[in-house]
C-alpha cells in the first residue's frame, strides 16, 4: 500500500472541455497547494449559475458538497492522495479549470488512453512526490477527459458517491450510470 501524498501539489495536465480541446492537450498546471482544511466549496463555485445543483443547504445553514447521486461527496483516495485541493475529495474550486470532479477507479486501458492523449498518469515523478497511478488506484478526474474516454469504450468506472454533482455539467447522467 502506498502511503499517502500529503502536500502534493502538482497537476500533470490541465483538462479542457471537447469544445476548446485539441487533439493532444498536454500544458501544465500547477493545483493549489495542499491544506489541512479543505475550502469551503460554495456550490460549483463558477461552473454555471445553478449553483442549487450542487449544494445543498443544512439546518446548521452549513454547505454540505453533493454527489451526483444528491448525497454527500464522499472521499474517494488518500492512498494516493488525490483531488484538486488535495483533500482526497473530487471537490473543485474556481481554479480547478479542469472540473477534476470524476472520482474514477483506474484501468490499464484508461491509462493507455489517457498517456496517448499527453497526460500520462502511470509515470512516477518523485521530484514532485507522485507515484504514479496502477490499475485499482482511485483518482479525481477531468469530468472532459472521462467523457472523451467513454466515448472511445475505455473509461474506467466512475465510483458516484465521490463523483461531485458539477460532473453532470459535462457528463450526462446515463453515462455515468443514473437513471434520469
């Protein structure tokens, strides 16, 4: 068992969505750095103006962050760390210009895809304390860069209770296997 990334603040690729991608969209990105509170995530925080989709208020009137199922995000890796704050939650933020929201668990062919297409998540980089990812290994996905993957018959499973609710912005329900 890996131990966990803490501090890890490093993205290899920064995801687009279909319509501003290239073809191959390797540039790079630095995520923000790690903390041991994670933000408070006001709704989808800039992905759109129905931020009630993605939030739902509790009677302590504090922000509960939603699944795509309606429940509450739950974790979905900290061995290896994963998210975009790095709090092992596919959270976002408005700095998250990815949507790194998909919590999916990897496969050979996803990482094959996904090294194909210039974001090559199997390669350790210890100069930034990333191990690489393996087949098993859960991680926060660009929401665009699982739907490109689904569309080519090679997306690894999404895990939905740590699929945040902003995934359905991009990714339509049924893909992600919801009944409407």
């Amino acid at each position: 068992m890996r131990a966990a990334i803490l501090g890890f603040s490093f993205a290899l690729v920064a995801c687009t969505t279909p319509e501003s991608a290239p073809a191959a969209e390797p540039t790079s990105a630095a995520s923000p750095a790690a903390s041991s509170t994670p933000a408070t995530p006001p709704a989808c925080l800039g992905l759109g103006p129905d931020e009630d989709a993605c939030t739902s208020q509790t009677a302590s009137s504090s922000t509960e962050v939603l699944n795509v199922r309606g429940g509450a995000l739950a974790t979905c890796s900290t061995d290896p760390m994963t998210g975009w704050t790095r709090d092992g939650t596919c959270n976002t933020g408005p700095e998250d210009r990815g949507v790194h929201v998909v919590c999916a668990e990897m496969t050979d062919a996803f990482l094959s895809f996904t090294k194909a297409r210039g974001n090559d998540l199997s390669t350790p980089h210890p100069e930034y304390r990333f191990p690489g990812l393996v087949p098993g290994d859960r991680w926060c996905l660009c929401a665009a860069r699982w739907k490109e993957a689904h569309e080519a018959g090679v997306a690894p499973p999404a895990v939905l209770d740590a699929t945040h609710a902003a995934a359905l912005r991009i990714v339509e329900p049924e893909r992600l296997g919801l009944e409407r």
